[in-house]
C-alpha cells in the first residue's frame, strides 16, 4: 500500500503506512536496547573474571596440582583431567551423534522409530546435567563401589550426544537433492552418496556441531560430582576419580582460604577463555565453509 493516499483535496499521507513506520522503529529501539544489555552484562562478566582471575594466573597455578591452603598448589592437575575427560567424551559422542544424526537425515524422514529417535534427542537437549550425572551414578558408579573418570566421560558424552545429532541432521537436509540424485545416476550406492558427497559438502556445519557440544560440556559441573568426583592428587587412571577444572572451580570458590578463593577466579577464566576460543573456532569454520 502506499506511503500516501489521494483525496478531494489532493493527496495525505496513509495513517497505516505510518502506524507501520512507528511499529518498525519501536521494534528496531527495543532490539537495540535488549543487544545492548546483553553485551553490558557479557562485558561485565568478563570484565569481573578479568579483573579478579588474572592476579591468579601463575606459573604455580597453572603447572603445580591442587594442594592444601598455604602450599602454592595449583590447578595442573584439574586443567589435564578435563582435557582427558572431554577428549573421551567427544570421542564417545562424535561417532554416536554422526551415525544418528546420519540415519535421521537420510534413512529416517517417513519413520516411526526416526521420529521417536528425533524426539528423544530433543528431550536430551533440554535436559538438567544434574539429572544425566545421576543416572550414570545408577549405572556406573554405583554398581562399580567407586568414581571413575570413564563414568565422567560417559556423562560428558551423554550431554554432547544430542547437539551432534541434531546439527548433523540439520547440515545433511541443507544438500540439495540434486547432489544426491547425481550420485545415484553415476551408480554409486546410497551409503557411498551419503558419506563421500552428502557428508563431505556438510562438513562444516558438522564441524560446528562438534565444537558446541565441545563448549557445552567443557564447563558442566553436576555431573562430575556425581561421576568422577575429583581429585587433590594427579590421576591418570580411568578407573579411579580424576580432578577437573569446573568441580575445582566450585570446591575452592566457597572455601574460607583466600588462597583457594583466587584459584577459583583464575580456574573460572581459563574455562571462560576456553569456550571463547572454541566459540571463535566455530565461528572461522562457519566463515570458511
């Protein structure tokens, strides 16, 4: 409709067009007013970690284990044990998120058991890590008699699953079906058209995914405490508790020894730097793509 209408008198402008104009410029000020609280509230929270978890970075924080209040100890051992932990999980996961997320593209769209699959990874997605670490408490350690690093792992991984699932599906439906159908016409078989065309011209987006769910399990905590526990000593062993940076953050961040306090600023950084720096990965790789 336009901007104006023409009367007996000539032409006046449409009271619609501008109830729509101020419509627009309400809605524009509002998003810009709600950007701009969350960048004010992201900047301080990094502003805070900054300003509180630089003053512990040093070199015994970073390459001396945890310890006793007043004995210099670090965080060495929480830093490898949650690399070691996350490492498993990913691997646990990625071939796991892959493979459903695979089926539900290309073997799943008319299928009843497809649509409970899709539905069950979707429930996963929302639900609390708390609960995840008590259900592999019920299977693994429980049973078991003791934490373990492999039942971290498995939670980690329980938590990653879904993300993977549901980007790779997402990714693969974005081919176009004339990939797929040039494949077919050249004889290839389906899994062959599934895996070297459909997945490879995906890769990216299934990239993505991978690193979320990286950043998304890399800072849980719940579960851990309900797997691997922790652990003051270094561990090695996936059979026995093994220290990790977020159980150290929330162990020493209610401790009454300034020490340990500062330590849990300085651990809060480096995870917070961590998923920034995975956060910026995918955001390359998305570019790249």
């Amino acid at each position: 409709m336009n901007a104006v209408q023409k009367s007996e008198s000539g032409w006046r402008p449409n009271p619609r067009a501008a109830g729509r104009r101020r419509s627009d410029r309400l809605a524009t000020v509002l998003g810009m007013i709600a950007a701009g609280i969350l960048v004010l509230v992201l900047a301080s929270i990094l502003w805070t970690l900054l300003s509180r978890g630089l003053a512990g970075l040093s070199f015994a924080a970073l390459f001396n284990p945890m310890g006793p209040p007043g004995s210099r100890g670090g965080l060495a051992n929480a830093i490898v044990g949650s690399l070691i932990q996350t490492a498993i999980a990913l691997l646990i996961a990625t071939p796991l998120g892959l493979g459903c997320g695979i089926y539900l593209s290309e073997y799943g769209e008319n299928n009843r058991f497809a649509s409970c699959v899709r539905f069950v990874s979707d429930v996963l997605m929302s639900v609390p890590s708390i609960l995840v670490g008590l259900f592999v408490y019920q299977i693994l350690v429980a049973p078991l008699g003791h934490f373990s690093a492999i039942a971290g792992s498995v939670a980690l991984a329980i938590l990653a699953v879904p993300i993977i699932v549901r980007t790779t599906e997402d990714m693969l439906r974005l081919v176009p079906v004339a990939m797929r159908e040039a494949g077919a016409a050249l004889g290839a078989a389906r899994w062959r058209v599934t895996i070297f065309l459909c997945l490879r011209s995906a890769k990216t987006g299934v990239l993505t995914g991978i690193l979320l769910a990286l950043a998304r399990v890399s800072g849980e905590t719940a579960p851990l405490l309900f797997t691997s526990l922790g652990n003051q000593n270094w561990s090695f062993s996936l059979n026995r508790p093994m220290a990790s940076l977020p159980v150290a953050i929330y162990q020493y961040a209610g401790a009454s020894y300034d020490d340990w306090v500062q330590l849990a600023w300085a651990g809060a950084l480096l995870v917070t730097l961590g998923v920034l720096a995975i956060n910026i990965a995918v955001r390359f790789s998305a570019r790249r793509g």
